[in-house]
C-alpha cells in the first residue's frame, strides 16, 4: 500500500485568497444593495421580554381573556 503526502497551497501574503469571477460579480450585487441612496427609512426599537418555564410545572395555570 503506498501513501501520497499532499500539502495545501500556501497562504497568500495577505491572508486572503483571491476571489473567483462569479464570487466578484457576488459581491458586487450585494454590497450595490446596501449602497443605494433609497434603502430602507423605517427605524425603531422593539423591546421583547421572554419567559420560559422549562420545569412544566406550571402547566395547569391558565390565564383569564382579559389579563
């Protein structure tokens, strides 16, 4: 049985590989979206506040409809 020791293609310099034609035409596309003048006005904040009960023990409790 014979064995072949490859290695991997060393780091570029930069520490980033180049990238290919279709990864380019990629990130042109994406980064034109986040560029334009006319993107998304609407801002605000949602605040949420979660429970969880994972003990169960509370699955007889039931809530009345108006609070």
């Amino acid at each position: 049985m014979s064995f072949t020791l490859t290695s991997p293609a060393p780091m570029p310099a930069n520490g980033m590989r180049e990238l290919t034609p279709k990864e380019l035409a990629l990130r042109a596309s994406a980064m034109a979206c986040i560029q334009q003048l006319e993107s998304a006005q609407c801002q605000g904040q949602a605040f949420v506040s979660l429970f969880f009960d994972g003990t169960g023990n509370n699955k007889d409790w039931k809530q009345s409809k108006f609070g």
